[in-house]
C-alpha cells in the first residue's frame, strides 16, 4: 500500500473545498503540491475577487497563471478550484458530448449534467435547487446536493468577503493485525468518525455527520442488556438519536435463557431499562424467524435466521456497545447486525456455524462462529438493501458483553463514539483504540479479545466482502 501523507492530506482538503454550500470551478488536470499536517488542524482562506488563498497562513495562488478569483454571482459564491484538484491527483472527468461532470473520491461518484436538477450520487438519483452551468467556458455547479453527500462545512464573512474552511485534526490509523499504525490508507479505506464526547448531542452529532437519510420505517437496533446489572446504552443517551428519525428500538429474544429468552419478560426488561419511555420497542422474533440467503462468497453459513418483525423495517441504525464478549471476544457492529438481529433459533445456527438451530450454543466450533457472524451481518445488509449505518459507543468498557446480567466491572476508561458506513472499518477502529492501551487499561480487554480469536471476526468479514479493515479515522471534535 503506498503512503504519501502529504497528498491525502491535500486531497481530504481539495474535498472540503468542493464541498460547501456554494458553487465552484471544475479544472481537469493534474500537477502541483499542497502541503497539510494530519496532526494539526488545518485553515484554508480564499477572498473574493483575490486569486491567492492560504493555507495555514501560507499563500498559494488558486489558479496558477490565471488571475481566477473567487466571485458572487446571484448571491451565490462561485469558488476556482482547479489548481487544488490538480495538486492531490483527485478525479474529476469532463463529457463535452453530454456535458456531464463526474467527481470520484473514496469510492463515492457524483454526477451533475449542465442544466440539469438531476444529480446522481453512485447512481443515485437526486434533485438540486440549482442546476449547473457553463460560465464563461467554466464549469460551474451548485453544489449543496454534493456538500451534503460528502459532509462538509465552511464559513463565510460577509464583512470581508471571506470563505473559511477548517479541516479538523486528525489522525489516520489502519491496523489489519490489531496494532495501532499511523498511515494513510489507500483508496479503498474506509471513512470512520469519531467524537471522545459520550453525551446525547454527541451522539446526534455523530450521526449527522453521516447524513445518512434513512427511508421509511426506522429501526434501532440495540441491546436491551441482560439484568440486574448489565452495561447497556442507557435510555438517556440514546433517546434524541432515537427520536430525531422517529425509529422504533429493535431486539431479539436470546438463546440462553434469563429474562430476555420470553417476549413478555423480555418486554418487561425494556421498560424497565426506560426504552419503552423513549419509543416503541418491538421484541422482532415475537412471531417467530424469518429466513433470509446470505450472498456472499466464501460464507461459513448460506442462510441466515433474523425475527420476522425484520420486514417490517425499511432502514437500520445499527448503535451498539463495544464491548468484551465471553464467547467473540468482543462485541461491536458486526456482532450486534449478526447475534442481535438473530432470532432465537438464529443465534443458535450462528453460534454452531450453521450445524444446528437448537442445539447448545457453546459448543459450536469457535472460528465457524465468528465467520458466521459477518456472513449473517452480510445477510441482513443485503435484506435491508443497503440502507444501514453503523455506531459503536465505547463506554463502561467490561470484558464482557451487555448479555450478561453480572459483567466484570469495567476497568477501561471510556473512550467516545465512533461511526461509520462500513461495519467492518468501524469494528477495526475499535479494536485499534483498545489495542493502543494494550499495556495499560485495556489489557484485559486485548487479552478477552486473543483468548476467542476475536479479530478472525474482521479477517472473514473482509475475505467475504462486507468491507475494509483500513480505514481513515476523522474527528468531529473542534
């Protein structure tokens, strides 16, 4: 894998710059370098009418040799970027014939045609406010649909005429062997966010950033924590995420018996965790499983058996608590879209890796296991149509899992919420920040984590094609 630190920096800022709530200029070659540091927050300024901008208070021309400027036309600021794309290597392509603009980054493709209202977002179609345009043979396109889709703010000082872009610091962290690197991933990473802030806003906050626009009916998925004691997201945390998309809390009856193993009781235990108080809770197993193919090649297991409520949903957010697991090593995202969704006789086939639905769920073969659990996670993906986000909330970090009624006492400090579309990228990066206390507070949990086999979980679930273990990890604190 190449590393250049400094031209996925510049790219990561060539991003930002297209994607604000204003138009730009499109150039479509490549040449030039910019220097940012992933370790400290990085300014970019332009000004109206000025064809120098900065960087960190260095100035770099916009258009090189050009005299371009930044202008206002109908109110709207239209921003040359071409010598910043030319700089990263970025890939924006031009289609005289169907004058057609394609932006390519990080896997992502947006398409916006001259006078078009239709933009496509990896095909995709959604409608603009504004349709792009040819000014002044530029290219020239109302952006808001692609400040949306790529997540990206910037200021504006009406007294100055000043655009403002701040690129937050952060740090890229790929970690395929469970040590903690700083690298820059390549273009296949995956994007993972993170806030060290564990409170309702930040949980909001987290998920906005993804902008994610679920469809229809919204299920949560949670674990509704096994009593008296268990580590479970607690209502108060999740109540404003939970009701910002109006969604119904989601879970399954377990396999083992205690409270959560009967609707009735388990009902029970979700009111008095405070769920039933927030939202609808829908125990999904309570008429029994549903089955559903898994698709993906290479799978331990070809079916998979989820509660039937399952069908009644059109979206998923998956929040789930990281955590140890007696039996995975850890439970994070694949866990809770696997085991969590599962009906009852569905974790059972999980656990023995598709040998038995009834039969005794720890005597399963341990490396089939914890295939089978990203070949289900991969099964109701596929079901849901892709209309999934993933978030792990690190606190009351314990060697054990959220099903047991009488966990270890944590001895990990919290570490913060993360968020991402890939579950598998979103899991590693977990599992990187637990390692990279590996000789401190979080060694009991490493050692959970190695005594299952715990990251055979992620090696399946890429050799299967659920997602990256690489990935780019971006903060959204200020």
């Amino acid at each position: 894998m190449a590393i250049n630190l400094k031209k996925a920096v510049a790219f990561l800022i060539a991003m930002v710059m297209i994607c604000v709530g204003f138009a730009l200029v499109i150039g479509l070659n490549n040449s030039g370098d910019l220097a940012a540091a992933a370790d400290e927050e990085t300014i970019i300024t332009l000004q109206i009418d000025n064809p120098d901008m900065t960087v960190n208070g260095q100035p770099n021309e916009i258009d090189p040799g050009r005299g371009t400027t930044p202008v206002i036309v109908s109110d709207r600021t239209l921003v040359p970027v071409r010598a910043i794309i030319e700089a990263v290597g970025g890939t924006v392509e031009w289609n005289q014939d169907t004058q057609t603009a394609t932006l390519a980054y990080n896997g992502d493709v947006i398409r916006l045609t001259i006078d078009s209202a239709t933009a496509y977002l990896n095909d995709v179609a959604n409608e603009l406010d504004v349709t792009p345009a040819i000014i002044n043979d530029r290219t020239m396109l109302p952006i808001r649909f692609i400040a949306e889709s790529f997540k990206f703010t910037v200021g504006w000082n009406g007294s100055t005429q000043t655009i403002t872009i701040t690129v937050p610091a952060f740090e890229i962290i790929g970690g395929a062997d469970g040590e903690t690197d700083i690298v820059v991933s390549d273009e296949d990473a995956s994007v993972v966010y993170m806030t060290t802030e564990i409170t309702p806003e930040a949980l909001v906050a987290i998920y906005e950033k993804l902008n994610f626009k679920p469809e229809g009916n919204v299920a949560v998925k949670i674990s509704t924590g096994e009593p008296p004691n268990s580590n479970y997201l607690r209502a108060e945390l999740i109540k404003d995420l939970v009701q910002s998309v109006d969604g119904t809390i989601v879970e399954c009856n377990t396999a083992y018996g205690g409270r959560r193993a009967e609707t009735e009781l388990h009902k029970q235990v979700a009111e008095e965790h405070g769920y039933t108080e927030i939202a609808d809770v829908d125990i999904m197993d309570e008429d029994g499983s549903l089955e559903i193919p898994v698709n993906a090649k290479n799978a331990t297991i070809h079916e998979n058996y989820v509660g039937a409520h399952l069908k009644n949903y059109d979206s998923l957010i998956c929040l789930a608590h990281f955590k140890g697991h007696a039996m995975a090593g850890y439970g994070g995202a694949i866990k809770n879209m696997s085991i969590g969704i599962a009906s009852s006789e569905g974790k059972g086939w999980i656990h023995s890796g598709g040998t038995s639905k009834t039969g005794n769920i720890f005597g399963g073969e341990q490396d089939k296991f914890l295939e089978a659990m990203g070949d289900a996670t991969s099964a109701v993906i596929d079901f849901m149509d892709g209309k999934v986000v993933y978030i792990n909330v690190m606190n009351r970090l314990s060697v054990d899992c959220d099903c047991s009624g009488r966990p270890s006492e944590p001895d990990m400090h919290d570490i913060g919420i993360l968020a991402s579309y890939d579950p598998v990228a979103l899991d590693q990066a977990c599992i990187d920040l637990i390692y990279a206390e590996k000789d401190g507070d979080g060694a009991s949990l490493v050692n959970r984590i190695e005594s299952r086999n715990g990251l055979h979980t992620l090696e399946h679930a890429v050799e299967i094609g659920l997602g990256s273990r690489e990935y780019t990890l971006v903060s959204i604190d200020n």
